[in-house]
C-alpha cells in the first residue's frame, strides 16, 4: 500500500491552516528564529513501516517471549525516537532572513533572496515555494537562496507559502514549517519606455490644497522651503547663494517649480493598463537620466526629483 497520495493530500488539507498558524506569529523585525513551537512533524511512510512493525514485533515478541525479537523492537523504537528528535534539531534555532528585490514589474517572475543563518550545520534540507523546490547546503552553518515566488500582474500581494522541510537523518519522519514574511510584494506596470524626447515639459504649479493632500505620501521634511539635500536630488535645484554664505546644501522648495519640467501623463483614450504602463516607463526613464519631472495621475500631481518621491508615484501605480 502506497502512504505517498494520503500523506500528502493530509499535508495540502492543513496547509492552510498551518501557514496562518505561523502567520500569527510576527517576525521580530526584519528576521526570524525558528523555535520549537514554530516546527510541525509526521512520520512519512516508510516511518509507518517502522512503527506497525514496532507494535508487530511487540506484540509477537511478548506472545513467544523470545528476548532477541524484544530486542529488536526496542532497537527499532530508540531509531524512530532519535529520529523525530534529530529532525527538530536540524531546523530549530535557524534565523531566516528574507531580502526582496528593489523593484517588481508585472508579468516578469518575481524573486526573493533567503538567508539560513545557525552556529551549527543543517543537512538534508529543502526548501520549496510556489514555483519550485531545492535542497539546500547548510554543511557550514549559512546558505543564501534565490527563490521564485510568484508571476504576478500589476498590484499587490502577500508572499505565497514558502516550505521549510527536513528528513533528517534516516528519512523516516518529515520536520516542516511554513515561512509567513511580513513584507508585501507591490507589482509595478510593465514598464513603456519612450525616448525622453517624448515627454512633454511645462510648468506645474502646485495649490495649497494639492500640497496638503500629498504631506500624507511624501516626507513632511521633504515639503519644507528651504530642506537639506538627499541623495539623488538634483544639483540644479540647490541654493547655491545660501551655499555661498552659510556652506549649507539646501533645496529650493519644489512644490512650486520655477522653470519647464517634464510632464508625464497619459493620452487620454489610452486604456488603463496601457496608460499606467507608460507612466511607468516614463518614470523610469527621467530617473535614469537624472531629470526633474512631475507625474499626473487621476488628477493628481506627484513630483519625482528624489528616490522617495520616485517610489511614492511607484506605489501610486501598483496600488490604483
């Protein structure tokens, strides 16, 4: 009789379960150590095999009294108990660090990078996630993994469940735990990129009541006239008199621009997806060449001269 099919339809009924279980329990900052509590454990089939022969050989031991059939058994359980000791022990005290990529884009096959961190060496481990499966190598106590998780179109999503297993050390039970990552994945439009000579320019002026709206998205520090330079900023747009005098980089407030930026906005019989595509390219395109540009999305202006504001507008695409 085959235990493979039971097993795991029994694995994918409280899969679910198990990963909300693990869900509850939040990850201490941007990590997690895996505990006892956090691992579950089964015997496989062929740890069925062992145990109806442990109970057999029990019970025909005891009916002939034959001392080397007890012997035996008691060797056969000592093997199954080490074994389901040895498979916590090879996942327990792991710190798990999950690193995600700068930027996804839609339709592309998005990836993140597992870190296993433990004093001691991990053996015989996979690791699987919604696309694939892997066995890791763990003989030296740190193991980095790019996994592929998902596929994902524009918006965004919780990571899937990401598999953590063991049978270590004879293959006869299955230590496990599901990995539930606090971080989200924001699925940016498939970038249309344009020649920047493409765009047009003009210039923006900014209401009171725009620039109150967008103290919610954008750092209050960064709506502030004059405001300390950050990386990625354009030089152009610092105040070189007050340079001169107080040898402090300081920005002009941008939220009322004083000289032709790039606009970019979409056509507007262009279809949603397409439209949120060509922003997204445009965006990236200014960024790369280190321009000044505003983006007008349903009415709304986003400026996008630094990193933050840049992944502000980013977010406004992925989650509209």
């Amino acid at each position: 009789m085959d235990l493979a099919a039971p097993l795991s339809l029994f694995t994918r009924f409280f899969g679910r379960f198990f990963a909300r279980f693990t869900r509850r329990k939040k990850w201490q900052g941007a990590y997690k150590i895996l505990r006892q509590t956090d691992l579950f454990i089964l015997p496989n089939r062929y740890g069925l095999y062992i145990a109806f022969l442990i109970l057999a050989g029990f019970a025909m031991g005891y009916k002939v009294q034959n001392n080397f059939i007890m012997l035996g058994v008691i060797f056969l359980f000592l093997l199954f108990t080490f074994s389901l000791i040895a498979a916590v022990r090879n996942l327990q005290g792991f710190k798990i660090t999950i690193s995600m990529d700068k930027r996804y884009f839609a339709h592309q096959t998005q990836f993140i990078t597992i870190h296993l961190q433990r004093p001691r060496a991990g053996f015989n481990i996979t690791l699987s996630g919604p696309l694939s499966q892997h066995r890791i190598d763990i003989s030296n106590g740190s193991a980095y993994m790019r996994l592929p998780i998902a596929c994902h179109g524009r918006g965004v999503y919780h990571i899937g469940r990401i598999k953590l297993q063991t049978s270590f050390p004879f293959g006869i039970v299955r230590c496990w735990t599901w990995l539930a990552p606090p971080q989200k994945l924001y699925i940016y439009p498939q970038p249309n990129e344009r020649p920047i000579s493409q765009y047009p320019s003009q210039i923006l002026q900014f209401s009171r009541n725009q620039n109150s709206k967008m103290k919610n998205q954008i750092d209050t520090d960064s709506l502030k006239d004059p405001r300390p330079f950050v990386d990625g900023d354009l030089p152009s747009r610092i105040d070189w008199k007050r340079f001169a005098t107080t040898r402090e980089t300081l920005i002009r407030d941008f939220g009322r621009p004083h000289r032709s930026e790039l606009l970019l906005e979409a056509p507007a019989k262009m279809p949603k997806e397409a439209a949120l595509s060509y922003l997204c390219g445009g965006l990236l395109v200014c960024e790369r060449a280190q321009c000044a540009a505003y983006m007008r999305l349903e009415g709304r202006d986003y400026p996008l001269h630094n990193g933050t504001e840049r992944e502000i507008a980013l977010h406004a695409l992925a989650c509209i």
